[in-house]
C-alpha cells in the first residue's frame, strides 16, 4: 500500500561554474597545446559544451577554434 503522506522533492545545492582559462589568466589558446584542448573533448573527439566545463563565452570561442585546426593537422581527433 501507499502511504498517504506525499513525497518531498530535494533541492540541489549548485555550485557556480568559473572558467579555468580565466582563472589560471590564460589569454590565447594554442591549437599545438594538445594536454589542454584534450581537456574540453570527449573521448570520440567532440568538444564539451560551456555548461559542462564552464567555460566563459570568449574562451570557449577561441577553444572551439583551436580544436578545429587541431584536427586539420590531426593532433587530435
């Protein structure tokens, strides 16, 4: 049987995302710096979006183009 009290629903505590980029005062993100763009990529070699690695906009913008050249040379997938 049921019991006739309803279900109280949890809250999540979230934390605010910062971006690491800004953080560490990384300014410019070289496409030949394979450890870092490796970071913001999935194992099949697609790039993370912004609400998962936190990225602010104007890095998560140069990320994005630094993968793609990467993979133009094939240092990465």
């Amino acid at each position: 049987m049921k019991s006739s009290r309803p279900r109280r629903k949890r809250r999540r505590v979230l934390r605010t995302k910062t971006c690491r980029l800004c953080e560490n005062k990384i300014h410019v993100i070289d496409f030949k710096d394979v450890d870092l763009i490796q970071r913001y990529q999935t194992e099949g070699g697609r790039i993370l979006p912004r609400r998962v690695t936190g990225n602010c906009y104007k890095h998560q913008q140069l990320l994005s183009a630094a993968v793609k050249r990467a993979r133009v040379l094939a240092l990465v997938l």
